[in-house]
C-alpha cells in the first residue's frame, strides 16, 4: 500500500521544518513567511495528493474549521460573487465555508442561524435581511464571532464591512447635477435597513441645494416588486409636470428591471433621460447604452470580512467597523441629456 503523504515528507522535500508547513496549510503566520515559500509548499503538498485528517486536526484544535455565510438573496449577483470571494479567501485559511440563503426573510434567516450553530460553525459571516437584528444579538450574547457584511445595525457594537452608502449616492446624483440635471427621480426599495437608509440620505443631500422637496422625487418600492410596480413607478415620476430628465436606481435589481422597462418603452438614454445604476452587473453591460454605475469594492469586502472573522475566532474581542469608498465608473447613460448652455458657469468651484 502506497504511504499516505505527510507534513514530514512535504517539508523534507520543500527543505523547510514541519512547523512552516502546518502554518502554510493552515493559513497561519502569513505575514511572516515569504510568498514563494509557500507557494512552493502548496505546490508539492497539492502534487503528493496530500489531505489533511480533518478529524484529528478538529480534535486537537477544538475548531471544525468552517464558517457560516448568510446572504440575504443568492439570486442577487452581489450576493453571488460575495459568496465566491468569501469562500476563496476562507480556503486561503484553511478553513470549509457553508452557506444558505435567507431571502430577504427573517424566518428563514433564523433557521439558518440555528442550523449553523448546530454544526458547530467557528464563526459566522452574515449580509442580514431586515428584521433580524434579534437574532444577531443573539449571537453575540452567544459569544459567536461574526462579521456583518454590506448591511449593519449603527446601534449595534459589532464587527462589519460596508460601503459608505451615504458617499455613494451623494456622488451619484452630483454627477447628474455636474451633467446639467435638476430634476433628478429616484427609484428605491421601502426598507429599514441601514444602508439603504443611508442611500436615501445621499441623495436628499446632494439635491438640497437645487430641490426644495426632493423627498418628492423619491419612488420606494417594496421588496419583490413586480414589473407593474416598475411601470408605476416610472409613471410617478415621468407624467408629472416637470418630469425628471435624469433618473438614479439603488440596487442593481431595481437597475435591471428599470432598463427593461426603458428598452420596452423605448425611452431614449441619455437624451430622454439619463440613468445612473447601483452595482456593476453583467446585466447592465447588455445595455444598448453604457450605463453609468456606482461600484462597491466587492474583492475587498470579501477578503476584510474573512480576515476580521479569522482574527476574532483566534480570540480578538476587539470591533472592527470599515466603510469602503465607492468608485463611479462613467458611461454614456449620464452623459449629454439634461446639459444646459450654462452648465459651465454653473459647475465653477463644484467638486465630487
């Protein structure tokens, strides 16, 4: 019978101790050990087929070496790529992701919740659906590491990375405003969470200075809206009688099913009217029209919530609390329809 690979024999081949090698394969001490040495132990590790007993390591460590991740919606490519990135950087480590899917609803996050601590999860990477901030303090009253991702409870003192919501939406309608625009709708979901909440806020702000009752300019719809809602929504703010000239979608849902409607009515972007999409989708990409997109750190998020995680399954009770800027990547769907003679004059000493 063939003997079974081991750390003696990938470190007497790498030439280095068996003690780096557990570090590499474990995805401990990274800092302190040279990129190409542990790429080269990885390499013969992978080419000796070696497996590690995952029995006996959980034994001696007291861990089981995975980790819970909840989305809120699996179908949402936010969640998706979050999901793939999350569990790339947790193999990086040395550590199994499971996941599920809450769905925007909190019943179903709950049960999640307790399937995970049945198996005894090492700790937990959470994107909450609203209404589930019970169960979050639960876990910590638990003493459960977790990290909130995306969406976080101002509240609540508890690790989590996010994106400055309030900056992205304020950068998004101020690049409407630079492009001649003022009267500016937006479409958003009716929620309670935070991050939304902040994108509201973002927009109010930047429009307080050209729009007396820029709440007016507002259309929420609830989650799960159908393609009518859409429809009604875009009649809101197209058959008034200043209709907006520019438009601006929170999520990269909304933005999808705003561009069908676009696309079937027809409506010409950016000269009928000019759009500006939360998320970089493929989706968007399809558009006859570049559309103009507000893009979250995706890869950064991921990888800082599996570290923040890591750190406090390996004791740091510490919070850590980032708020990632966004980045405005300009196309043509803002570019050129609502732009007045005088856009220059107005745009002196304006900055984003």
């Amino acid at each position: 019978m063939e003997k079974k690979p081991s750390l003696r024999s990938i470190a007497q081949q790498a030439g280095v101790s068996t003690t780096l090698v557990s570090y590499v394969l474990n995805g401990k001490m990274q800092n302190r050990i040279k990129p190409e040495v542990a790429a080269r132990v990885r390499e013969i590790a992978k080419r000796l087929n070696y497996s590690p007993n995952q029995i006996a390591r959980s034994l001696k460590a007291s861990k089981t070496f995975t980790i819970g991740l909840v989305v809120a919606d699996i179908s949402n490519p936010f969640s998706s790529e979050m999901a793939r990135i999350i569990e790339d950087q947790a193999d990086k480590a040395g550590y199994t992701v499971i996941y599920g899917s809450c769905d925007e609803r909190a019943e179903k996050f709950q049960k999640l919740i307790e399937v995970f601590l049945d198996r005894r999860v090492d700790g937990l990477i959470v994107i909450p659906c609203d209404g589930v901030l019970p169960q979050i303090q639960y876990l910590q009253s638990r003493d459960i590491p977790f990290v909130l991702v995306d969406r976080y409870f101002p509240d609540l003192a508890s690790s989590y990375v996010a994106l400055d919501n309030y900056q992205a939406s304020f950068m998004g309608t101020n690049h409407l405003l630079d492009h001649g625009h003022r009267r500016i709708g937006m479409i958003t979901l009716d929620t309670q969470l935070y991050h939304m909440q902040e994108r509201t806020r973002g927009f109010i702000s930047a429009l307080s200075d050209v729009d007396s009752s820029p709440e007016q300019s507002i259309v929420r719809l609830r989650e799960g809206f159908s393609a009518q809602d859409m429809a009604d929504a875009f009649d809101i703010l197209l058959k008034r009688d200043l209709p907006v000239s520019a438009l601006y979608l929170t999520t990269n849902k909304l933005g999808m099913h705003a561009l069908k409607y676009i696309h079937s009515r027809k409506i010409q972007v950016p000269q009928e009217l000019a759009v500006v999409s939360f998320d970089e989708t493929e989706f968007l990409d399809l558009f006859a029209t570049p559309v103009t997109q507000i893009i979250q750190p995706l890869q950064e998020m991921g990888s800082q919530a599996v570290r923040i995680l890591m750190e406090s399954i390996g004791g740091n009770s510490s919070f850590t609390q980032l708020n990632l800027q966004p980045l405005l990547a300009v196309r043509g769907s803002s570019i050129g329809g609502g732009k007045r003679p005088d856009f220059e004059r107005e745009l002196v000493g304006r900055t984003l």
